[in-house]
C-alpha cells in the first residue's frame, strides 16, 4: 500500500499544481517529473539507463503529439488569415440560428466524427477554435469539445483503441466491441447532457434532451448495426454520420422557417471547408492504402529494474507515417488547398512567413510543457508505478472492484493521454481480475477501454492542446475545474452500471 501511495504522488502532485495552485501546465508538468524520477529511482529500482530511455520515449510522445498540435493551429491560422472561419461560422449560423443547438452539435456530434476519422486531439483542435469565431466562450469551448467528444474515443482514430485491446486480451473485436456499445450508451448520453449543461445550467438540459436523446439513439442504434457487420474500424466514423443526421433533421423538423437568403462572400462555403474536407477524404482513403512510408521513429532497448520490472524494446517506437499521422495529412491538404487559393487570387503569398511565425510562437512553449507531461508518464510506466497503482486499487476495493474499474482506465487515459495506451497498459490487467473474481472478462475489459475514452477528456496533452487552439495558454487549471468533477461521476456512473451488468450476466 506504502508503495502504490508513493506512486501516485506525481499525478497527486501534478493535480494539486493545476487545481489548488492554479499554476501552469509547464510549471505543474516540471513539478511532477521531478518527482516522478525522483521516486521511480530512489523507490522502484530506476537506474539511470531505464531513466534515460524513459525520457526518450517521453520526448518522442511530445514530438508525436506537438507536430498534430502545430499542424492543426498552422491550418487553422491559414483559414483564419483567409477568413474562411468567417465564411463558416455564417453558413452554420444560416442553416441552426440556435446558439445553443448549434453549440451542441458542434461540441458533441461533429467533435465526435472527426475523432472517428483522426484522433489524437485533432476534435478539439479544430472544432475550438472555430466555436471561439462562432464567438463561444473560449473556455467554455475547450471544456465542451474535451468532455463532449470522449465517449468515440474508443471507435475512433479508425478503431485503434479496440484493436490495441484485442490484441492484449486475446478477446475477439467484434466482442469486444459489443460490450463497448453497451457502456457507451452511458458514456454517449452523459457527454451530450454535459455539454448541454455547460452552455447554460438546467435551462439548457432542458431544452436539449430532445436532441441529446434522438442523437444518442442515432448513434447507438446504428453503432450495433457497424458492429453487427464486423466493421469495427469505422465504428465511429460510421454512427456519428447517422447520428448527425437525425440530430440536424429533428432541428430542420422543428424549425422549417429557416431564412432562403445564403450568405454571399468572395469565397464560397465549399471553398471555405476544402481543407477540411480533404483532410476527411484523405484520412479515411489512406487507412486502405497498405504501404508505410515512415518519416520518422525512434528504437529504444529493454531494460529491467532493480525490483524487477522489465520493460520491453520498443522498436518504431511514436513512428510518424506519412500516411497515417495525422500532421503529415494535415499539411498535405492544406497545401493543396493553398495552392487552389493562390489560383483563385484569394492567397497573398507575403502572408506565408507571418502565418508560420505565429504557429511556432504559440507552439513552441507547448513543446516544452509536452515533454515534461509525457516524461512524467513514460516514467511511471517505464518503472511499473503505473501498474503498482493499479494493484493497490484492485486489492483495496477487493469484490467492490467492478464499481473501480472504470477508473483504471481513466487513470491510464490522464497519464498516458491515450485510450490506446491506456488498453494497453490495463486491458490485459482487467481481463485477469474479472476471471479471478469469475465474472465476464469481456465486460470488464469492455468498460476499461470506455473509461480510458472518459479519462482522456483530462489528460494533460489533450488539455494543453485546446488551451493552446484558442490562446489561453496557462489557463490549464480552469479547463480542470470545470471537467474533473464531470469525469469522475461519469466514471461512477459507468461502474455502477459495470456492477449492475456484471451481476445479471
């Protein structure tokens, strides 16, 4: 027990920093890597090489994480320079007048589709920064996108979460995936009524559970029916079409007084989505394609700990593909979309320099406060604090553990802000509880990966990267205010129904 506090002092430290202190994640991220080094050598048998390689790997992750970062904020500068955002924001103004519906559905619904497409914070990347031109609070729109899109998080980024699970339980997908649905009804449901809930208190729950309860059914219903043919890889690209579908068509149904006059603007609405729209393209046509074109990777060697704890090569380690990170395709599209504008005379080539410049200012100070964050994780779990945490949880909560086990997978999803690594790290942990306590391993697995989807709504990365999206760097600790308390009773809430689902089967 001794042990599992001490290896949970940096994620309490690192809390405590962006909660009580209100510091910023740089500062809160220095702090936790300080001490997560300094227990994992002094307590877990860290040496300096398995210190060293940790880091690495930490670094790596950053560089992963912060290319989707500054390609995202580098097109999303671009578009804003052309004010295409503008052209946007007055299309969907035209086509849902509600603020709040229109709110809704960009923070829950369309957040969600591109997860089902790209992943790895490319939702709140996008989808913040145009509801801040849409002129939404920008806090509150980061805090929306974060808790609204976590519940596709395990179907998205084309199913990776499910098949990083599958492949460390040995537990077939489409099984998998079944009981995946189920909690994530919950998880669907919830997230809709949070963001309702963040626009405006009851008054907007209110007048939201119409959408929030037909666009659940859309997506559920057709989640079943994706599962049910085995396309487990568009899961969530697939039911959050559908899902949008019913949401917009309710609103249309009930508001069919919708002006006939459109916009007018220099630039056109299919010109002002074309990057993002050859993103969508290009990231759903090249998960067909089978070649492999890395551009860059790092090998890192195995080691061992002086307590025992070995931790395997990682060989390709973060490998950034050139068509399947999600900032290669970036930049591919919005290249090809400069060079349409250039043609069109809406591109002033003079504004290249200035729109780069801008990109590394905001990024560069993000960098530094990845690499701190990841470290810190990559060190827990390059030293078995992570899995020692785990344990210490499993052993305290003893037959009650199915009401905790939601929380393993939002804890891996905080400290490694990944789903998938989180699965990774936990799956094969909780598949072995729910044999020991003879309960479906399937289920229990099943509610891991659901819980990581909810962890990663606060995970330092992916908070980091919204704050940066729409420039309230060092306001890290407001985002946690407002979406802690949220996660957490979505994580009771998920074992409650874990508990209920465990007993009945």
């Amino acid at each position: 027990m001794t042990m599992s506090l001490l290896a949970s002092l940096p994620i309490i430290l690192l809390l405590f920093s962006l909660l009580v202190l209100k510091t910023t994640a740089r500062k809160a991220g220095a702090s936790a890597f300080l001490a997560s080094a300094i227990i994992a050598v002094s307590f877990f048998g860290l040496g300096s090489t398995g210190l060293a390689i940790s880091v690495g790997k930490g670094v790596a992750l950053a560089i992963y994480v912060s290319l989707i970062i500054t390609a995202a904020i580098y097109l999303y500068n671009i578009v804003n320079d052309l004010k295409a955002v503008d052209v946007i924001s007055e299309h969907l103004v035209h086509h849902i007048q509600d603020p709040f519906v229109l709110f809704l559905l960009l923070a829950w619904l369309f957040s969600s589709f591109l997860q089902g497409i790209a992943g790895f914070g490319v939702p709140v990347a996008i989808v913040a920064p145009i509801l801040l031109r849409l002129g939404y609070d920008p806090l509150m729109s980061v805090a929306a996108v974060l808790i609204g899109h976590c519940w596709s998080i395990s179907f998205g980024s084309m199913g990776s979460s499910l098949f990083a699970l599958s492949l460390v339980t040995s537990l077939a997908p489409r099984n998998l995936a079944l009981w995946m649905g189920v909690y994530d009804m919950a998880a669907l449901v919830f997230t809709g009524a949070a963001v309702a809930w963040l626009y405006g208190g009851w008054k907007s729950l209110r007048n939201g559970w119409r959408y929030i309860l037909l666009g659940s059914t859309g997506v559920s219903a057709f989640m079943f029916v994706v599962i049910s043919l085995d396309l487990t890889s568009l899961i969530g690209l697939i039911s959050t079409i559908f899902g949008m579908v019913v949401f917009v068509g309710y609103y249309k149904f009930r508001n069919s007084s919708t002006p006939s006059q459109v916009p007018t603007n220099k630039m056109s609405f299919a010109e002002a989505i074309l990057p993002y729209a050859l993103i969508v393209v290009a990231s759903v046509g090249l998960q067909f394609v089978p070649y492999r074109i890395s551009i860059l990777s790092f090998n890192f060697p195995a080691y061992e700990t002086a307590l025992g704890f070995s931790a395997s090569a990682a060989k390709g380690f973060a490998a950034i593909s050139l068509l399947r990170h999600p900032a290669p395709i970036i930049l591919m599209c919005g290249g090809i979309s400069l060079l349409y504008y250039r043609q069109r005379g809406l591109w002033d080539s003079k504004r290249f320099l200035p729109v780069v410049r801008a990109t590394f200012d905001k990024c560069i100070p993000t960098f530094i406060s990845l690499v701190f964050l990841v470290s810190t994780a990559t060190i827990m779990m390059g030293s078995g604090m992570t899995e020692r945490i785990a344990q210490g949880v499993a052993s305290m909560t003893g037959s009650f553990y199915p009401l905790f086990a939601p929380f393993i997978g939002i804890l891996g999803a905080f400290i490694t802000g990944s789903n998938t690594n989180s699965n990774v790290i936990f799956g094969s942990f909780q598949k072995t509880i729910a044999e020991t306590m003879q309960v479906n391993p399937v289920a229990m697995s099943g509610v891991q990966s659901i819980g990581g989807s909810v962890g990663c709504a606060v995970g330092p990365t992916q908070v980091l990267l919204g704050t940066s999206s729409v420039g309230l760097q060092g306001k890290e600790s407001d985002v946690y205010k407002i979406l802690v308390t949220k996660v957490l009773l979505l994580g009771l809430i998920l074992g409650i129904l874990n508990i209920v689902i465990l007993r009945l089967i």
